[in-house]
C-alpha cells in the first residue's frame, strides 16, 4: 500500500511524463491504475469516479466521486497527499461537475484545458459523455504514459510479487489434495479456489484446470469433464494479495494410471527445457522478443514450433497482463524491476496440452524468479 | 445459461431495437451484454474480442477474436445458433480485422456501416482506437438497448436470482459463526467471504462489514477495526453464481454486551419499517421513484431524512447495478420480471449505520422477495 509519499512522488513521475507528450490533464478511472497512483480503488460502477491530475500541479489532484463513497477515502494516502475530493450527488451530472473542477484548476493556474489523456480502462460511455458535454476537448489514451510508470516495480511493489508468487506456490505444492481420476475439472478447480484464498489471496481471479484433450487450448479454464487415469492437466492459476498484485503460475501434472499419451514425458520435458532457457535469457539489455526467441527456438528445432501458438509472456503487477509482453516483434529493452510471465507451451489438438509458467523479475544480472514450486514432471 | 434458441431470440430482438433507433451494427464487449447474448463471456483483457451484430441480419452476427481464446467457444450456443468466428493473431490489427469484417457483411447487405453502438462497458481504448481505424464512422453508446433488453428477467433469470438469492440467505444465516467481539472486520469478511463461495457463489464479489462508526460510510468495505460488544455492524454482501447472476442483501446485527448506543434499536426498527413499506408499495406500473418515495417517506417523517443519503435500490441480474435504478426522478413504470434492491438506510455520522436490503421482483399483483432470511434485530 503506497504511503502518501509514495502518492505525490507517483502523481508528479505522471505529471512529468504527460508534460512531455503535451497533455494538459490526466483522467485516471477506478483500477490498476488508480491503485498505483493513490494505493486505493473503487469498484467501478456506474457512478463516475475519477482522478484528475493538471500537469502543471499535480498536487492539486482532484477526485470527482459520488457523495456516498467520500468516507471510504478518509484517512487514505490520496487524502494525507492533498488531494481534493469533489463530490456529487446522484441527480446530478458528473461530467460537468468534472469539468467544472477541471476549469477551476485551469483558471487558477492561468492556463486552459485543451488535451486530456483518458485512463483506457475507462468504460466507453463515460467517455462518449465527457466528449459530448464539452465536443472541442481533444481526449487520447493515457496508457502509454501510464504503462511506463508501471512496468519497472519499486523494491516495494517486488516484495509483494514474491509474496504472492510464495502464496500461488503453496497451492501448486497443495494439488495431490485435490487433483485425481474420477472428479471433474469443475470440482477440482472449485477446491483450487478455496484454497487460492486460504493461501492469501484476496479472490481467486482465474482457476483453468484442463485435463486431457481440453489442455490443447490455452484459455479453457473448467468443464464438466471427468478426469480420467493417465490424463495431463494444466492448472493455470492465480489472484491478487490483498495489496493487489497477482500471481499467476501454471504447472503441467500427470494423473497416475491409466495409459498416457506416449509423446506427453517427451513434450513435457521439452516445454520445461524452453522455459529455463527463457528463464536463463533475461537480463537488463536484452529484447523482450529475445525472450520469446530463446523458448521458441528449443521448441521449433524439436519440431513442436506450429504447436507453440501463444506468445511467451506478459507483464503482471496490479494487473494480471500488463507491459512488457514477451512476443516477437517488441525489441523494447529488459530493465531492472520489470516482471512478467514465462509460459511457454505445447497444444497437439485433440489430444493435450503442456504449458509451465514462472513470473520472473529483472534483476541486475538476470531472471529473479518469483516462483519455486518444481517444475519437473508430478505425477499425482 | 442460455441455450442457442435464447440467443437466437435475444439477437433478433436487438437487432430490432437497433433499427428503430437508426443503428446498423451493435458491438458488445465481453462483460454482461455478452454474456446475455450468448450465455459465454470472456475476461475482457488487453486483446480486443467484441461481437458485432448486423441490424439487418443478426443471425450473421461475427465474433471478432483472439486465435488462442477459439477453443472455448466450442459448442458454445453462440457456435450453436451460427455465430461465425473471425480470430486475430497477435501481432496483427484487430480493429483492421474488424472493420473488414463488418464491410463484407454490409458489402453482401448491399448496404453500408455508417453507425455503430458500442458496447457501455468497452475500455476507451478500444472504442479510441477503432474510431482512429476509421474517423468517419459514428459512435454511440449501446447501454439504453442493451437494458431495454435485460431489465424485464424471462422466467430462467428469476429461477437464477432466486437460487443465488437462497445462496446469500444462507451465507447470513451462519453469521453467528463468525461475527463477535474481538475480530477484525477484515477478519468476520474473509470468513464471510469463504463462505459465499461454499454456498454457491461463484466468487466473493463484495464482502462489506462495517462496525460502529465505519457503518455510517454507506461503501465502507472492511478495515482493521476491532469490533466492540455493542457495536451496530452492517453485513453487505453478494456475488455472482456459476450462471453470472448476482445475490446482494444487507442485514444490520448488533453485538451483544457493552452499551449500545440508545438510538440503535430505534433506528434499526424505523429502516425495517421504511424498506418493507417500500416492499410493499411494489406492483406492475409504480414508478420506480414512487417505491424510493415509500422508504423515504417513514424516515423523513420520523425526522432521520438528512441521514438516508443514498438511492434506494439498483436493478440486478448479470450486473449487481444495472437498470431500473430506484430513484426520485426516475419515472419509469415497473413491469414483470424487473428486478430490484430495495434498501433504505440511515447513516449517523461518527456514530453507526443501519441498512437493510433485499432483492425483488415484480410479479402481477406485487414484490416477489429472493430473500427471506429475517430483517428484524438479531443480536449476535
């Protein structure tokens, strides 16, 4: 959770950045990145609620939020760093009463507002109504300006990645409680989610257990399908700590008995030896699309490239996929702090699926891994 | 879940709704609409999926996504009822991919795409950059069609609220088990929360406990404060079943022991009485302000109307806020199927809060309740 320092040195980084790209205003909605600002969200309902931050003072940040949600922000980081709570009732319009704030603002420092960036998770229709009530404000996307901010994590924000990287492990290490022939992949992902929860996370964001042929695709999450003997399963699992960062760890398991596929041990082995060589790869200086390359390239020469249909990771922070993301084509440069994803896999249609994930940081000589259960076949 | 003779109907209909207000193409985003429509809906991350919907021939609607998120609309009622499928790849330009999409369509309609609803809930930056895609087409907002269409509840939605209703009645019938002096509100919520998901929720979607004085901020959610004998606490809380709808109710305990505050119980009976009058005041064609107005009336007229500083109630179903809001201004008639909160309170700064809340529908001659554990006092 940002302190209040932590907020005003954030809210003046943002400043400085959207300065640069001529932005007279940045609107910050409910959601990551709100959180990474003030260390505090809301639910985003249809009420609007947002962040106001004038570039050329961003210690006068505004909140525009509905009378009834005031008192969740007493005593928060936002409000210790200065900034001013606008409230409205509901009845009236929000959308002028931001651009009142916003003129306000403007007027006092001898400026006009011309160019705002727009948090790009904001819903489209609070959109479509800020443009409607004033049609000559010039609106763009704040992602870019944003997604810089948050892609190298604070020693702070990395703490709370291994937190909840440990959290996820202990229920990978936890799966023989649940995972076995007979039960469907419904009741064993109910029994995950549980436990996600029980092992520190604040909800269980996302539980895929795919057993047998509906490991092929990569974003089944959990069928009514009985698991049988001898099935692989991908179980892709992770939430936020209660801070709101996300773990995210997938490990490929065998269920004991029946009669295996007999190219699984070969394609298991071979997606484990992609991902260490993913792993091995990272370092400050390096490409994103390095990183993809490295796993690719165990996986082509092996002749499994057509069946690596994915890219090989994301960023993760407030966000489960966020900047950098692994994939050919992104030449940006590996940084100190950066974390994503290492996912590689193999989908052989109809038959199953092998996917082994590790969120990794960048350090000053190479990958910190924020996950440790082993990686090697189990076989449950 | 609905079947691909459900979604088949729900796309005519909005199609015809769309016509008459001079749309030719409806694009829904995943999140509620899509999951009404087609009884499937995906997490909406960064890789764009929207299903775009023809006016003039909705039974060719297309769903634009992402290759690798292909295999889970496999036997889906939307492949069912004849969705066709068109996937980007990462790398390649999904609103480019879009776009061509809709022109063939219109292209073999011997027609032409000039407007398009968008879907309320689509993150700005998508609708920013399919409208850089293609400055000239005209963009407007989808939200009044899409609640026209899912404010009156069929018959299946209402077994849906009623189950997820008899799920959250549950979860306040236990709350003996955990609410007590000496606990943490975060800890009473993350029990609370565990026990959501055992009585049949999906996921804990909001877990508000709110003791003493934080029960005077209507969204207080959960702090450390150390809940005292004698404290008031608010219970709010709700979620989503496996079928997306929501259950939402609040009951007001109090603690036993210690010295309550001498206006609790007072306070407490008056709310009982304005939320059952509203209950009562509920029939096909009473405006949907005439039920906020029946609330309101007994705690204005037992002096406490500065302290109900909220609406009374919100429509429900796939969202846990949507259509019809229960307001003074809003004058639309109720109708069978509506479904609502009705949940009056009174909000005693520095003091306590009591709120009281259940679920309705309409039926013909008054309010179906989906809640029916008891409002009045329980000490805990």
């Amino acid at each position: 959770m940002p302190t209040a320092a932590t907020t005003t040195d954030r809210l003046r980084r943002l400043a400085d950045a959207a300065r640069d790209a001529g932005i007279d205003v940045v609107l910050v909605a409910p959601g990551p990145d709100l959180a990474y600002l003030v260390g505090h969200s809301v639910p985003s309902h249809e009420r609007l609620t947002l962040l106001a931050v004038p570039v050329s003072a961003p210690h006068e940040a505004v909140m525009i939020l509905p009378a009834l949600e005031r008192g969740g922000w007493e005593g928060s980081p936002a409000e210790v760093a200065g900034v001013r709570f606008v409230t409205w009732l509901d009845g009236e319009d929000p959308y002028a009463v931001l651009l009142s704030a916003l003129d306000a603002g403007a007027t006092a420092a001898g400026a006009a507002i011309g160019t705002v960036a727009v948090d790009d998770h904001l819903p489209y229709l609070h959109a479509f109504r800020l443009q409607q009530a004033r049609p000559e404000l010039r609106m763009r996307p704040a992602g870019e300006l944003m997604s810089e901010l948050r892609m190298r994590k604070q020693p702070a924000e990395v703490d709370e990645l291994a937190s909840v990287g440990a959290a996820i492990d202990r229920v990978h290490r936890r799966i023989g409680e649940w995972l076995r022939a007979g039960r469907t992949e419904n009741e064993v992902a109910a029994d995950i989610a549980a436990a996600l929860v029980e092992e520190g996370h604040r909800t269980a964001d996302f539980v895929i257990v795919a057993s047998g042929p509906n490991g092929a695709s990569p974003h089944h999450e959990a069928a009514d399908r009985v698991i049988r003997a001898g099935d692989p399963v991908v179980v892709d699992i992770g939430g936020p700590n209660p801070a709101g960062y996300n773990s995210d760890s997938t490990r490929t398991y065998l269920v004991a008995g029946g009669e295996p596929d007999p190219e699984f041990a070969r394609v298991h082995e071979l997606v484990r030896t992609a991902q260490r060589a993913a792993v091995d790869a990272v370092r400050p200086g390096a490409t994103a699309e390095s990183i993809d390359r490295a796993a690719r390239e165990v996986i082509e020469q092996a002749g499994y490239g057509e069946y690596f249909i994915t890219r090989t990771g994301h960023g993760i922070g407030l966000e489960v996929h966020e900047h950098p993301y692994i994939v050919a084509g992104n030449t940006r440069q590996l940084e100190p702090g950066m974390a994503f994803s290492i996912e590689p896999g193999i989908y052989l249609p109809g038959r199953f699926g092998v996917r082994i994930e590790d969120i990794v940081v960048v350090g000053d000589d190479g990958a910190r891994l924020m996950n440790t259960s082993p990686i090697g076949l189990l076989v449950v």
